[in-house]
C-alpha cells in the first residue's frame, strides 16, 4: 500500500511540474515585457514597410493587438515563407502571425491556432500580354515562386512549370518584371491587393481560376499548443471573429470585404 502511496505522489509531483513547466511561456513573455511576433515586411497591406521604414499593415494591428492583451510590448521581427517555422521552433520568436496556410505537414512542426483567422487560394500574377488563359498555359515555363510555400509541390504536379523558387517577393517580383518568367504563383490575396492599388501592375493581370483555398494560421511552438499559451491564443483568434475586429482591420487597411470573415464573424457571434 505504502508503495502505491508513493508511486500515486510520484506521479502527482509530475503532473504539478509538467503544468507548471506547461505555464512557463506565458510566463516568461510577461517577464521579458515583450513578445516577439514574426510577420512579413513584403506583403501589402498584411506587413510592409512603410516609407519611413516603419511596419504596418493588417497583421501588425494583430501582432500589437495580441501584445495589448497580454500587457506587453510587441517586438516585431521580419520572416518569409522559408524561415518562419524555422525561427518559431528555435525560439527566435514566440508567435507567428505571417500569412502560413494551415496544412498537415505544418502541423506537424508547429502548433497551428483554431480557429484560422484568414484564408486565401492559388493563383498566378502575369502579363496581359503573356497571354495565359488556364492552368495548364503554364506547362514547360519558367514561373516565378517562393521557397516554402506550400502550394509549390501541387502545381508543379498538376501543371508541369519549371518553377524558379527566391527567398521574397522583391526578388520574385524583380524576376516577373525583368521577363526571366512568365509568371509569379503566388496566394491571390496578395495579387488581387496589387493590381487593384499599386500602378506597377497595371499592364498584369491574375489570368487563371483560383485554386486550392487554404485557411491561415498563427502559430505557437507545438509544445505549447495545447497548453495555457496556445489555449490563449485560440480565445484571443476566436474573440477577433466574434466582435468583427478582423473585418474592421480588413477594412482599415484597404482590404477588400474576404468572404472567410464574415462567413467565421456569423458563425462565432
């Protein structure tokens, strides 16, 4: 009996700690006063530079939105599609917020918040005068893409391009105006935004039906998923829907009204 006494307390000390430890990274963001938030500098309206050098857009409102709750301060570190997971699982940052389609394979690396707070589908910037008309226009081409986005694997699959992959959008978008592409595939949240505001796009068009649409995610280190930091962050995501503040920022930075809000907005009031 004594020995079942003592295993019960063995395994009831465990339990104490693993929870205490569970609460550490919450705890150690209040303690540091900050909590650093990748998000990107090169996707307007969602993150970029301003001429001054400052970040904004409609993920930087939630990266300072999410550090208002907490009480802290937001420090704001630039990533791109191939470093982010990378940063968030070395402990570079606490917190994506970044534009990541949620996907199986991401889930298995890092902790993918519910619900998704966006979504956006896979489609194509080019030319008016390339011509293209359907998917399959882009067999045997040289297209332009990012490294680690997650529709790259598909559409080379289904539609045979030659893709040529850069770490950002500059250097994508500088190889589509230089001709070394025919085309930049890419999420068309991002397209559809630069041909209705920036002039350089005025002679592009987004030729193809979009294709693949995948919700986006924040996400924490996949340890703390289901812990009080990842809960947290699920409440936080959920309250954006329910009280319309993502519509509100959506339309404060120039965004056009996204179906997924409303319909998630509707759904959680």
């Amino acid at each position: 009996m004594k020995r079942l006494m003592g295993a019960a307390a063995a395994i009831a000390m465990v339990a104490a700690f693993s929870t205490a430890a569970q609460a550490d990274k919450l705890d150690d963001i209040k303690a540091a006063g900050k909590i650093v938030v990748g998000v990107k500098q090169d996707y307007k309206p969602w993150g970029y530079l301003t001429s001054d050098g400052e970040l904004t857009g409609l993920e930087i409102d939630l990266a300072k939105d999410v550090a208002s709750r907490l009480g802290v301060e937001a420090e704001l570190v630039p990533v791109v599609a191939s470093n982010r997971m990378e940063f968030l699982q070395q402990g570079r940052i606490d917190l994506i917020i970044a534009t990541m389609g949620d996907n199986p394979e991401r889930r298995e690396v890092v902790g993918m918040i519910e619900p998704n707070y966006y979504a956006g589908g896979t489609n194509v910037i080019a030319p008016k005068a390339a011509g293209l008309k359907e998917w399959e226009d882009i067999r045997g081409k040289d297209v332009c893409a990012l490294q680690g986005s997650y529709y790259n694997k598909r559409v080379t699959q289904l539609y045979g391009p030659n893709l040529v992959a850069f770490a950002g959008i500059p250097e994508a978008t500088s190889a589509l105006t230089n001709g070394s592409c025919v085309a930049f595939l890419y999420d068309n949240t991002w397209i559809e935004s630069q041909l209705a505001s920036d002039p350089q796009w005025a002679d592009y068009e987004m030729p193809f039906v979009t294709e693949d649409p995948q919700a986006w995610s924040i996400a924490v280190p996949l340890e703390d998923l289901d812990q009080p930091y990842g809960q947290l962050m699920s409440e936080i995501v959920t309250d954006w829907h329910k009280t319309g503040y993502l519509i509100e920022r959506n339309a404060a930075n120039g965004i056009a009204p996204s179906p997924f809000l409303q319909e998630q907005h509707d759904k959680l009031q």
